[in-house]
C-alpha cells in the first residue's frame, strides 16, 4: 500500500526523545526484555508440545471450512442475432469490440457458442475459429430475424452454472410488445444465490431516432476466469466501455497487506522490529505465525498464476500465536501509548495493514466493518481427536455452535490510496472494556476466531437506474434494482477476512 508506515516495521524516522519520556521508554524496554525472554521459554515448551490444539489444528480447520466454486466445467456465449443488433453493432467502434471477442473466444474447445432469434435458442454452425467469426460478424444473419429469446437464455445460464456471456440489448419481446416488467430479476438473484457475480459493460446506441443501450453480461464466479478473458478482449479492442459489476454476498473483493516480511503479521512491531504488545512467534516454525493467503507464482513465469508479493491469494485468514497472556497484551498496549514513547515505537493498533478495495463491486456503498470473535475450540478439538478422518460436517456443525466473545475487539476502516484509487484500511483493537479476562466455560488458551464482517452498506440504486435504464424501457435497470434490494446481494454480515488467535502466556 502506498502509505508510510509509522511504528510498523517498514522505514522509520526516529524523533528526538522529550526530557519527560524517559519514564515511558523504561517501561517500554523492560516490556520488550521480558518478551524475549518469555518468546524464548514458550519456543521450547512448543516444541514438545503435540498433544493439544495449536496450528495444525487451524490449518486442518482452514481447508475443511474454506469456501470453493462449484461451477460446471466449460462455458458457453449466447449472441443476441435479432435485426435490431445491427444498430447495436452500426458503429466502428462496436464492430471492434464484437470482433475482439469472438477472437478471443472462438477456437476455444470449452466454449460454446448459441444464437438467439425467433424465439429459439441454437447452437451456432460448427466449424473453426475462421467460420465462426465470419458468420458473427456477417450483417446477413441478422436481417429479418427478430425475437431474441433473453428470458429463455437467462434461465439456460443459471440451469447450467457454467460461466457465460449474454451479448444483447436486453429488450425482451411478449406479443409483439417489449416486455416492461422487471422479468430478468429471477435470473440474476438465482445466480446471485448461488454465491456468483455478473459484470456489464454497456455502449449507448440509436436505432433510429431512439436511444438504446447495448451490454455485455459476463455471468461468473469469484475466480472470474472468462471474466478475465472478456475484459483481455475489450481492453485489447482499444474501445473504453462502462462498466458495472454486481456481486453476490461472496463476493471476493481485492485484497492486499504491507507486512516487514512473509514470516510477520499486522501485528504491533516497534522501531526495531520488536513486538512488545503480544510477542507473537514469527520464527517461521510450524508453531508460528501463518498467513493463510500465500504469494502466486509459477516456475514456468505463467502470467495467469502470478500475484504481487503483498497480493492476497487464497484464503483471508491469518493465525496468530501470541506469546503473552491476553490480559498481559492489554497492559502492554496501554503501556506503549504513554506520553514519554518514541513515536516511532508507540502502539497505534493490535492488527493493521490489511487493505480491501470495496470500489470493486458497484452495487453498494460499503460503510462500516465490526469484529466478531468466537471460542473455536470444540471444532478444533474434534481435529484434533478425529485426525485425517475427521468430518467435514462435523465440524462445520461444531462451529455452528460455537460461543460468541462480545467486547473484546473492535474493527475500524479508513481510506487509503493504492495504485491511483481509494481503498479501505482495516485495523484492529482492543475494546476499551476488554481487560484480558473471560467469562465463565472460556480460557485464555482457546483458539479464537475474530471474523471481519461488512457491518453497514446501502444499495446504489440511483447509480443502477442510470446505468442500465433509457427512456421507454427501465425493464432491466428495475430487474438489477429488485437483485440489489435482495438477501442474496446484500454484503450486510459478509466476513471479509478472519484473525485466529491463541495465547500461549497464559
């Protein structure tokens, strides 16, 4: 993230000490002394220590509670061939962009490719890459042919749940009419529900004297594999086009973390690298520190398989070992923000440094995130227990179940620039009436699962109806405004990313 980190184990300009800091600083070094020298005994108490929870269980608990796509395999490009797509097609620069798609579809053996006129649904000539672009691009084949059959193809889309491509105008005729009602609503909440997005891009054209709008609809999952190759095509087109993405509650939005290396956190870290808040184990030992997103990269040099070093990629979640009790980690926290600490060294928050780009999707206004902390030690118990045979819905029940942490934590956001746009900074802190103790059934040895969840968003609705409607037919813009306005959109509750903790100090 382009941002200058204060205190947090990157660059540091060190400041003059006051005449009253000495006070502060003493505490802070005695803090940081008795540290390593309890990080020291706890390295050689883990080391023998097998027989109860700790990170492999969390890492076997990651994998069996991890979401994964359960999209069919191949996919599949519906092209509206109705006459009035030739108006839609009538500019230069949309003849471009339809022959940059095709290009970059046909020929591929896992595409199929279906027309839509009179009513009907039909798999396009066979053949090669040659002859399926030229009859796409052939003006003849659109002459005469009417009644794109939208609804029928939207409903073939969600049937089949493979990643598909929609190239219409949207206008969906009944009796000779174009269908007012918001009828395309279902298909998108049914695609929604199943945890998938939709993106569009849009063009404006004339049909005559009226003024229309043309989209393409890219129907897919988090991975976004067509997706990526649609947007290869446009971008390759040369021709810039509106773009409108709606997302389900899963949505996978972009994230990025800026850590002093990939065996350390968002943890607190002084001037000099030191932890002297939780003395988290960051020796890159199987006891210690693990981000559960990993670095992406291919030995072959595969640009697809490739992510930046602070790119999350995988699972957000990170495990946390600390190496004081937490009562200990509320009294240190306080101790470093006392007047008299260097500013290079003062406590600012337990966990930062993650940062998630909410203008991803454009179906809402993502206004405020909270933590919500779990006592996960059942599950991880039964891990432990069962071994390689533990079951999946076992475990899943267990969590189900688990027992929530109220006033221990709290989650905060605020905006930060990354490459040229505004993303949202996520930290963590203590709860100001969180004290290190817990109640009653609760050790301070548990495993504890604090999930970052969207606490406060609202749909854009006003944006919806500017992007898909045009006068004489807010069918569509009404079908997106009815998905928005449904449980399934809605990222109100959606966990974003999960800390698991355990205090070893204890």
């Amino acid at each position: 993230m382009a941002r200058r980190q204060t205190g947090r184990g990157g660059a540091y300009s060190r400041t003059k000490k006051s005449s009253g800091g000495n006070k502060g600083l003493i505490v802070a070094l005695g803090i940081i002394a008795g540290l390593c020298l309890i990080g020291i005994i706890l390295w050689l108490a883990l080391s023998d220590s097998k027989a109860e929870v700790g990170r492999d269980q969390v890492d076997r608990y990651v994998e069996l509670t991890g979401t994964r796509s359960e999209m069919e395999p191949g996919a599949a490009v519906y092209i509206d061939m109705s006459n009035g797509m030739l108006s839609a097609y009538g500019s230069v620069e949309a003849q471009r962009v339809l022959s940059s798609i095709i290009d970059c579809c046909a020929g591929n053996r896992a595409i199929d490719f279906y027309k839509l006129a009179e009513n009907k649904i039909e798999a396009l000539p066979g053949g090669s890459h040659t002859q399926l672009y030229n009859y796409v691009l052939d003006a003849q084949n659109y002459r005469g042919q009417l009644s794109a059959p939208i609804e029928k193809a939207l409903t073939q889309i969600v049937a089949k749940g493979q990643p598909a491509l929609l190239m219409t105008d949207f206008e969906e005729y009944s009796g000779g009419m174009i269908q007012q009602a918001a009828y395309a609503k279902t298909a998108f909440i049914s695609w929604l529900a199943k945890g998938y997005n939709i993106t569009f891009y849009q063009w404006d054209y004339l049909e005559g004297s009226l003024a229309k709008k043309m989209f393409l609809a890219v129907f897919d999952d988090n991975a976004d594999a067509l997706g990526q190759m649609l947007a290869t095509a446009i971008s390759k087109s040369g021709v810039p086009l509106n773009r409108f993405v709606l997302g389900s509650n899963n949505f996978a939005y972009p994230m990025a973390s800026s850590y002093p290396s990939l065996k350390q956190g968002g943890n607190y870290h002084n001037a000099s690298g030191i932890d002297g808040v939780t003395a988290v184990i960051e020796d890159g030992s199987d006891v210690a520190y693990k981000s559960y997103s990993n670095p992406s990269a291919s030995a072959s040099g595969a640009q697809a398989k490739f992510a930046s070093l602070d790119w999350k990629v995988g699972t957000r979640a990170e495990y946390y070992p600390l190496g004081v009790s937490w009562a200990d980690a509320v009294t240190n926290a306080k101790a470093l923000q006392e007047n008299g600490v260097p500013s290079s060294d003062k406590f600012e928050h337990l966990f930062t440094n993650v940062a998630i780009d909410f203008q991803a999707q454009d179906g809402f206004d993502i206004q405020g995130v909270e933590v919500r902390v779990f006592d996960i030690q059942k599950p991880l118990e039964a891990i432990l227990a069962a071994g390689d045979s533990t079951d999946v819905e076992t475990v899943r029940t267990l969590t189900e179940d688990c027992p929530e942490i109220n006033e221990m934590l709290t989650a905060q956001i605020e905006p930060i620039a990354r490459d040229g746009e505004t993303w949202q900074l996520i930290s963590i802190d203590f709860d100001e009436k969180f004290d290190g103790t817990f109640s009653a059934g609760i050790l301070g040895t548990d495993v504890l699962r604090a999930n970052v969840v969207i606490s406060k968003a609202s749909p854009r609705l006003a944006e919806a109806h500017s992007f898909f409607g045009w006068p004489g037919n807010m069918s569509l813009a009404n079908s997106i405004s009815e998905a928005l306005t449904s449980s399934y959109a809605s990222p109100v509750g959606q966990m974003i990313y999960s800390y698991y903790l355990r205090s070893y100090g204890e």
